[in-house]
C-alpha cells in the first residue's frame, strides 16, 4: 500500500506538471476529448518510468520508518529475526517491480513515445494559424508558402505569400495586413491593402500586376481533421530492445566500410592498409611519407616530388572526411548504447532504493509520508543528477556508455551496502565521538574554578 500511494502522489505530481506545460498545445485547435486523452495517455509513459523507482524509495521509507517507529522492529529482533529477514519481502518486491519495470521499458514506453511524438506533430499541423512566427516561412499550407514582419493578436503584419510549385503561374502576393482563419475543410486568407504580381511560367513577357483594398484565398485543406501519420523513423527513445541492437549492427557495418576506404587509400600512398585510430595520427603518417620522399632528392625527380605531394595532400583531404564520418558514427552509436543501458540501470536502482530505504527508515524512526518523501526527494535529485551528467558524458563519448549510465548505481549500491550492514549490526552509520555536551560542561566548571593566583 506505501508503493501504491506514493505511485499515485508522485504520477499526479508529474503528469499535473506536464499537463501545465502542454496545455498550450490544445487551445484552440479544436480537438476531441478522446485525442486529448490519447496524447496524455501517451505520455504517462515516460512519467511511470521516472515515478517507479521514487514511490519504492518511498514506500521503503514509510513502511520500515513506521515499523520502527512502532517498535515493531524491535519485537522482531528481540524473537530471534534477523533485519536480512525481515526486509527480505522488501528485496522480493523490489526485484518484481524492476523486471516488471525492465520488460516496460524495453517494449511499452517506446511504442509510447513514437505515438506521443506523432501525434504531438500532428496536432501541432492541425491549426496552421496557430504556428506563424514573424520572421520565418511557414510551408504547412496547402499549395501556398508565407512569411510575416510582425503579428499583433489574429492580426498578420506584412504578409508575403508566394505559391508553390504545380501551377502554370507563378503568384506572388504582398499585403500591409491580413488574417488567416479556418473552417471544416478550408483556410481562409483576408488580406487587406496590397497587390497581386502574376507570372506566366510558359511565356514570361506574360506579366500582370493587381491592386487591392481586400482580397480573399480559400485554400482547401483536408488536413485540418486530425490525420495520423505514420513513420519509420525512430529515436533512440523510441526504439526497442532489438531495433537498437538492429541500428549498432548497421553502424558497425557503415563503420567498416569508411575502414575499408581509409585503408584503400593508405595503399595509394604506396603504405600498408593501416586504419590509425584518429586522423591526427594518419595525418602525422602521411606528412612524414611526403617529408621522407621530398628529401630523397637522388632517386625523385622534382616533377615525381611534386605529384607525390599532390596525392598525399589528396588523400589528407580525403582522410579527414572519413575520420568526421566515423566520429559521427561513434557518437550515434554511444546514444544508442546509453539508452540500451538506460533501459536496465534505473529499474536495477530499484532494489538498491529498497536496501536504502529500508535502511534510513529504520535510522530515522518516523513513518510520515512527509519525512520519507522529503529524504527520497534528496536521494532520488542526486541520483538522477549522476544519472543525466553520465548520460551527457557518455553522448559526447567522454565516458564510455557502461561507465556513465551504471556509476549512479554503483555509487547508490555502496551507499545501500554501508547502511544495511551497520542496520544489521545495529550500529549507527555515522559516529561521532565528540560529545559537545560533555565538553560544554567541562569548560563552564573550569571558568568557574578560583584562580589559584
């Protein structure tokens, strides 16, 4: 019941706060209840994987806290239980809840993510009107492409709109203001003080240019219903266990072949196939191959001293392309790795969050869902600080993807092994042999003692 409660306050915490966020997302684009309730749906999915792991924390918290606060504990240590024992169903459960965890990561909560991304594309498509940004061109219309100085409210500021390829005329159209609005299956353009200019793409001496106070552009637009689309394209966070493994496969395999190029094209420079690890090193090779041959003066002619150094400074340039191209790769293939270790590595803290939990309720002797939740919200923050500093490391191949994804659990787990073990011992974690009291005492009945002068 502590997990089941604290799953619920910590999922309404997070999703109240997305839903505050997203709001914007929904006004006025004229959307059914069931298409709102399907995006937020959707996105609970990324809320319950971060929410599980801080409601176990929690519920250790609360459940060990108040068994120790009832004594409760201490009547099961005085009839011969060992504290291993008494949290071993703890241990059970928190092992459940992170298989359970792992196996939703690995399938679920990327379906989920693809379709919260594809419709949140979609809805943002839905409402042309609502996406115009001064300054930038706006290709979401149907057959027209528009750009606007300023906008104040509905209102459009120097609007320019030019159409787009498909018809036998080219039309351009300029006005000092405007509106756009929409209906059930069409767009609709009030302009106001402008002009027309029309261009004949099969006789271009076939020119007209038109003046008006207010011109009117219905644009058909069926899209305007909500449509779905659909995609191959995937994020990390969208892929699967398999289409992650399926996409390193294929980097591996793109990484090979620039191999097998750069290898190729140590052979033009009459050396071994050699693959240097940076294109520093290949660069320092190839420089020292032109010095050597450029100082061989008795068998190299000036003319072959000049083609030599032409084909290395080609195959430098060459080198320094595929060398960008597998650090491209490399990192692609590091933001893959990290999320197949994500996928792992926070379910696993769940079991270390029981042995801490467990631990510290049992030190600090109160049960309160404020106490547990005010201790669990400085674990978890450093955790998850660790957890995103790694993450970033590991993207910027600073860190190997192992190293910065599990260092938080390692941290977490030598933190739950000092606590459990001195829990178990029934000795406090922390010691502290100075006694500022005692102390205290001391120096008052000095100061008060005569002077012996």
């Amino acid at each position: 019941m502590p997990f089941i409660f604290s799953l619920l306050i910590i999922v309404f915490v997070l999703f109240t706060q997305f839903l505050l966020r997203a709001i914007d997302r929904f006004i006025g684009k004229g959307l059914d209840l069931g298409t709102i309730f399907e995006y937020l749906f959707l996105n609970l999915g990324w809320i319950a994987a971060l929410a599980v792991p801080m409601a176990v924390l929690v519920a250790a918290l609360m459940a060990f806290g108040q068994f120790s606060e009832d004594n409760e504990i201490t009547a099961m240590r005085a009839s011969g239980i060992s504290f291993t024992t008494i949290v071993r169903p703890a241990l059970l459960l928190g092992l459940g809840i992170a298989l359970t965890l792992i196996l939703f990561n690995a399938f679920i909560m990327p379906e989920m993510n693809f379709k919260a991304r594809m419709l949140s594309g979609d809805i943002y498509r839905k409402r042309p009107d609502m996406n115009i940004e001064p300054g930038y061109f706006m290709d979401d219309l149907p057959d027209y492409s528009i750009i606007i100085r300023d906008k104040e409210g509905d209102t459009l500021k120097d609007v320019r709109i030019f159409s787009k390829g498909g018809f036998q005329t080219q039309t351009s159209i300029h006005s000092k203001t405007g509106t756009l609005s929409t209906i059930d299956d069409a767009i609709i353009l009030d302009l106001y003080n402008g002009e027309i200019h029309e261009l004949d793409l099969q006789d271009y001496g076939n020119y007209r240019r038109i003046e008006f106070e207010k011109h009117k552009i219905t644009i058909p637009a069926d899209d305007l219903f909500l449509n779905r689309r659909d995609t191959t394209s995937r994020s990390d966070r969208e892929m699967t266990i398999q289409m992650i493994l399926d996409k390193r496969a294929d980097l591996t395999e793109r990484e090979n072949i620039v191999k097998g190029r750069i290898g190729r094209a140590f052979l033009r420079t009459e050396l071994d196939s050699l693959v240097p690890p940076t294109f520093e090193d290949a660069e320092v090779i190839l420089t020292k191959v032109k010095t050597d041959f450029a100082a061989d003066t008795v068998n190299n002619t000036t003319d072959a001293i000049y083609r030599k150094e032409g084909d290395v400074d080609i195959v430098i340039r060459q080198l320094r392309n595929e060398y960008n191209l597998l650090g491209s790769y490399a990192r692609s293939d590091n933001k893959y790795t990290v999320e197949l270790h994500k996928k792992f590595s926070l379910p696993v803290a769940c079991i270390l969050f029981i042995m801490t939990g467990a631990s510290l309720g049992v030190l600090f002797r109160k049960g309160g869902f404020t106490i547990a939740t005010s201790l669990s919200f400085g674990f978890f923050l450093v955790y998850y600080i660790f957890m995103i500093g790694g993450e970033d490391l590991a993207d910027r191949t600073i860190l190997s993807p192992a190293v910065g994804i599990w260092t938080p659990n390692l941290v977490l787990f030598i933190i739950a092994t000092y606590l459990m073990i001195h829990t178990v011992r029934e000795q406090p974690p922390l010691r502290f042999q100075f006694n500022f009291l005692k102390w205290f005492k001391k120096k008052k009945d000095e100061s008060e003692q005569p002077d012996s002068g």
